[in-house]
C-alpha cells in the first residue's frame, strides 16, 4: 500500500484459481484458503498485491542456468490478466526485470528481462470443519512481494543495502547469513534491539557434527593423496580425531537390534507429539 501510494497508483490484488475435481471449490473454502501463509501453500498465494514497479521475488525454477531461479528478485514490469464478473483480478504471466537474469531474453524484450507464467499445482490443507486433510490444485503466479525475505532465501545474493532483524534468528547460521549478504557496513541497518546470545550462541549438535566429518574427510583425504610430508602430518593430526558420526543407516540398525531402545523412542516421540498438539491448541485459544 505505501509503496502504491508513493508511486501514485492503484494497488490491485491477484487472486489464484483453486479447482477440485475440476470445480471451483465453494466460497467458505476459499476464503479460508485465503487466510493461509506462503509457508503452507508452498509459496503460491491465495491473492498477491501487486503495483507495476514494486520488487518481487520469483519462486519457482525456470532456468537455472539463465538466473530465472527460486528466490531470484527483480521488478514488476507488466501484467497480463483477466477478470471475472465481480471484477477480481487473475493474473496469467507477468514481465521480471533482474540484473541476476542472464537468459535470452524473448523478442520484444529487453535485456535481464524474463516472462513469468502462471502454472497449477497440487495444494494439500486441513479443513477448516472435518479436520481431515484435503488435496485441490491452485494456479497462480509464482511470485511474492520482494520487499523482504527469509535468510534462507537470501542466500546466495550481493545487495548494496539491506535492513535486517537478528533477533528473529535462531542458531548461529541465521545471523551469518544475513549480515553477510551486504556489501559494506554503510549499507546494513538492524531493524531493532537483539539479546546478544542471538550471535553468541553455541553451533547447533547438526552444524557441529557436520563441521567435524567434513574435518575429518579432509585430513583422510590430505592423508592418503598429498605429498609426503602431507601425508606425514595428517597422519598424526588424525590420530587426534575420532571417526565422523555414523550414518542413518546404522543408527536404524543398532535400533533394530535393540527393541528396548526402539520401544523407548516411540514412546519419547507420542509425548512430544502430544506435547505439540496441545501447544497448538493453545496457540488458538482465545485472542
């Protein structure tokens, strides 16, 4: 809205087709469908603002190579649509502009420029009634506001400036992440106070274990391929490692022969599960 506003034009939102069985689902459905997040309808909105000019980001695969990527980020250029008889809007392609697109652009177009189009997927969701899960297919364009974005879908980019929130993290890959993606302190602004422990905190185990095979591959590697003198020293430095962790496989296996252990897990796992139902029924209680 506030960009709409400093831009001096209208803000129209784009709504997606979603189909059961061929059908359009009813009205109480969707408008609940409405209400989902991007993380639950695997980032295919149930209705996109868009104004011609806002950035956005692309959220599907179409040439990885030419830089028309998942979490690639551009400029709305233009909007192909139709509408229907109370006026919603339906977006059927649109035009991205990225320096990131390498692509050949196609005629008519200008350099860094790409064609997005609308595509059907399969949208699973819980009934907001019966409870039961339920499968309908949802078309829309693969895009979403690029005003912010996760760090994960920050990776990989070079921005000349960026504001970040740290104490949203969680672990130590998080704040790495994001300070990272500036290219000089001048352009990095923090949105708000953090808890000092959001970049003091211990690597998680998963980070850690993966930190330590990746080690000890490297020594075993410079141990059994470089030079003498390599060969030597790693040989000793190995001495002080012990072997990675093992693999999932295993640890399934040394499950299979321990039926204690297994029954011990199993009920660990109902209590935790237990534990989270009833986090989200809290979660819902009254506002």
């Amino acid at each position: 809205m506030a960009f709409a506003r400093r831009t001096n034009q209208n803000l129209h939102w784009y709504y997606a087709i979603d189909t059961h069985r061929g059908k359009n689902v009813s009205e109480d459905i969707r408008n609940h469908l409405l209400t989902l997040n991007s993380g639950t309808t695997n980032q295919r909105l149930g209705k996109i603002p868009l104004v011609i000019g806002m950035p956005v980001m692309i959220t599907q695969n179409y040439n990885v190579k030419g830089g028309i990527v998942n979490g690639c980020t551009g400029i709305l250029k233009k909007i192909r649509f139709i509408t229907d008889s109370i006026g919603n809007r339906y977006a059927l392609s649109c035009v991205v502009e990225s320096p990131s697109i390498s692509a050949d652009p196609l005629t008519s177009l200008p350099k860094n420029h790409a064609v997005i189009l609308q595509e059907t997927i399969e949208l699973k969701f819980c009934h907001p009634h019966s409870g039961k899960l339920c499968q309908i297919k949802r078309t829309q364009l693969p895009i979403t506001p690029g005003f912010a974005m996760t760090a994960h879908k920050s990776q990989g980019q070079s921005m000349e400036k960026v504001i970040i929130d740290l104490e949203s993290c969680r672990g130590t890959e998080g704040p790495y992440v994001m300070v990272s993606r500036v290219t000089s302190l001048k352009g990095l602004l923090i949105l708000r106070p953090f808890n000092f422990s959001k970049i003091s905190c211990r690597q998680s185990q998963d980070t850690r274990t993966e930190l330590k095979r990746l080690e000890y591959i490297r020594l075993k590697t410079i141990a059994e391929s470089g030079t003498a003198v390599e060969k030597e020293t790693e040989k000793k430095n190995l001495s002080f490692h012990t072997s990675p962790e093992p693999s999932t496989n295993t640890v399934a296996e040394n499950l299979d022969r321990n039926p204690q252990i297994r029954s011990s897990l199993n009920k660990r796992s109902k209590k935790n599960l237990t534990c989270t139902q009833n986090n989200i029924i809290n979660d819902k209680g009254p506002n």
